[in-house]
C-alpha cells in the first residue's frame, strides 16, 4: 500500500473520530433546567490594578459560562444579586466565587516555555436547588502557559461538567 494513501486513510479516520467525540462532547446534558449564575468577582480589598485585571477576566469569563451552559441544554441567565434568585422545582443558583487570579507573563510564556508564565484561575463553585443547603461545593482551578483566555473557557466547561454531576447526584 502507498504511502499516500495509508495517509489518507488516516487523516479519513482521524476526521470521524474527531466528529464522534465532538458530538458526544456536545450531547445536552441540561435537559431545559433553568439555572440562575451569579459571579462574585472577589473584588473587596483588593488593589485597583487587580480588580482591574480580575474585571477584564470576568468580561470574558461571565458571557462565556453563560454560553456553555445554554450550550450543554441548561436555560442559563445572569443575575447581579443572590436575591434575584427564587428557588423552585427545576430551578438552580450555580454561584462562582473567584478566588485567585494570576495573570501569568506572556513574555515568560513565550521567550521561556514549559510552564513559566502559566496564567491561572481559582474559584468556589457552589450549586444550590429549592433548599438552604449546596447540592454542590467544590473550589476549582485551572491554570495554562496559553493565555486567560483559554484558562477561562476551560473553567466554563468544568462547571457545567460538575453541573451535571451535582444534579445526577440529587
């Protein structure tokens, strides 16, 4: 057999096995629960560069877990204060709490490579339903030598990953 076509035959290959899993990757998992998600940005106390860079993370972060979740079958909306939230059947809180935030340096990141300059992002992630009591604690986090970006959408993924682990669990 030529080589060429042992290649094609791959590449075929590689292509259905990349469909497949994204397929299964993007299967809903939801199943039209409405989910409120508030974001504490944990600006209190901090100094003004940081709550700068925690409000640029945040802008990204908050649009794109909200797309995740729409994404993976949830009816997901932002809300600005826990009070907006009004338990009932079907209904959740997913709270985010960010805890640390480290920009990295995408100079290290580059000029260096593995690993120096990694940019990370902790947080609490807290999923409450009808009742007083969390269905779900778990503090979470992420960190990449790509960019926060990436670190963000990667977090946005966890969370509605874990979503759906609290709520198979209840």
């Amino acid at each position: 057999m030529k080589f060429t076509s042992l290649l094609s035959t791959g590449l075929v290959f590689a292509g259905l096995l990349s469909l497949t899993s994204t397929a299964f990757a993007s299967a809903p998992t939801g199943g039209g629960a409405k989910v409120a998600i508030l974001i504490d940005r944990g600006l209190e106390g901090r100094p003004q560069d940081q709550q700068n860079q925690l409000n640029q993370v945040c802008d990204y972060f908050e649009p794109d877990l909200l797309e995740q979740f729409n994404r993976a079958g949830y009816l997901a909306v932002k809300i600005t204060a826990r009070d907006q939230f009004q338990p009932a059947p079907g209904k959740y809180l997913a709270v985010v709490k960010i805890i640390k935030y480290n920009p990295g340096s995408k100079a290290a990141r580059m000029l260096v490579g593995f690993g120096a300059g990694s940019a990370s992002l902790d947080l609490r992630f807290e999923v409450y339903g009808e009742g007083p009591q969390p269905l779900l604690v778990k503090d979470h986090g992420r960190g990449s030598s790509r960019d926060w970006q990436f670190v963000c959408r990667t977090l946005s993924k966890d969370l509605v990953k874990f979503m759906g682990e609290a709520l198979k669990a209840k």
